[in-house]
C-alpha cells in the first residue's frame, strides 16, 4: 500500500529564513506526486504537482519542490519565507488509479 | 462559482444521533471522496466513488455509509455518532478515476463535534 511520511510536523520561522519541508512515500512503482495548501480558516488548495519530465517543479510565490526517485522523496523548499506562507502544507502521492493518500501535514507558523 | 459545496460547516451531535454531511458538486466530474483530517494524522479517505450507483470504502469506512445517486452528489451518513467520529470532513472531486491533472477539488469542510 502507498504511505506518505511527512517528518516535520510544525515549523516556525522568522520572515526571510529558508524553508525545505520534507515528504518521503512508500511505493515502488510511477506515482504522482502533490503538495497541497490550507492557509487558516480555508480548504485545501492544490500547491504543486509532479507527474513526469524534469524533477524540479517550480510554483507559486517562489516555491519550488524537488522529486528525487532514488530518495523517494518529493521536498518543498522556499529560499526566503514571507509571514503570508503561514499554513498547513500536506504531501500526497497517487499511483494513477488509486485515491490521493496525504500525509500527517506540516504546520508553518512564519513570525514576522 | 463552480466547485464543491458541503453543508453543513459547523454539528455538533450527542452521541448515538445520526446526521447526514452533504456534498455537491456541479464540474461534472466522476470522482468523489470523503476524508476526515484529525491532528497529527492528515487526512484519511473513508469512502469514494467512481460514478453514479458505484461506491466503495477507503482507509477509514466504519460507522459511515455514502451513496450516489446522481453525478452531482455524495452524501455521507454517520448512522450513530461517537465521539471518536470528531473530526474535520472534506468532500473532494475529480474529473474521473485517475485523472490527476489537476488535483482534487476539495470542498470548504464540515467541522463535526460529537458530545
């Protein structure tokens, strides 16, 4: 069965530090890879997407997430955080027909 | 707007009552999804479906049932409430089964507190 394992479960930072957020799955085979967002009091948005093609997948508001299939891991980083990144990220991973299993999430508090 | 609708967004219950989360959604789309996101955990599927009249457990389906009769909606049924059943629901949609190119839609949430 395909499991995602987020480590870092609440992250807070000052405004302008780096931010890498780590996920890591459990299957073997071609998987799609996702990082959703929830910002405080609002539902879950889809943030990034993997599907194939060049591992390192660029998004918005600088953020960047980087599929390495040795390391089975698919990290979110920021170079510099902003006080508006405050959220709850979740990682997800599908393996084509199977429904989207998510992570624990990540709690970000950015203080400013 | 387009999207997934869920009502209500805020129960609370005594235990042993039953009640009904509503969803709708008006894309379309095949697939629909109920998970429960509880601290510490993420979210956790409790049941899905494929099309209309086609439903089948995720991870976490007991003291739930689901059912759909049309495209547009999958209502989840908790038959008699337990305190361990609270929790944040999330309905959420997809064009078909497997078709990930954009994600689910997720709808705004149902927060259920069971006493």
């Amino acid at each position: 069965a395909q499991s995602v394992s987020q480590h870092n479960h609440h992250v807070i930072l000052s405004e302008a530090a780096s931010l890498e957020l780590g996920c890591n799955y459990s299957y073997g085979g071609t998987v799609n890879l996702f990082w959703y967002v929830q910002y405080p009091g609002q539902h879950l948005q889809l943030f990034l997407k993997y599907f194939s093609g060049d591992p390192l997948v660029k998004g918005i508001k600088g953020f960047e997430a980087e599929f390495i299939k040795s390391k089975f891991s698919f990290n979110l980083r920021k170079p510099s955080v902003q006080w508006s990144d405050t959220a709850e990220y979740f990682c997800a991973v599908t393996t084509g027909r199977r429904a989207l299993t998510f992570g624990s999430g990540t709690r970000l508090q950015v203080q400013p | 707007n387009a999207g997934v609708t869920q009502t209500p967004k805020f129960q609370v219950l005594k235990t042993g009552q039953s009640m009904t989360l509503q969803c709708a959604q008006d894309m379309n789309h095949e697939y629909m999804s109920w998970y429960r996101q509880d601290p510490g955990m993420g979210l956790r599927l409790i049941h899905y479906s494929v099309g209309a009249g086609i439903t089948d457990q995720g991870e976490v389906p007991n003291g739930y049932n689901v059912s759909r009769s049309t495209t547009e909606d999958f209502p989840l049924r908790l038959l008699s409430a337990a305190p361990s059943q609270t929790s944040v629901y999330f309905c959420a949609s997809s064009p078909r089964r497997g078709d990930n190119r954009y994600g689910y839609t997720f709808g705004s949430g149902t927060r259920l507190t069971v006493v």
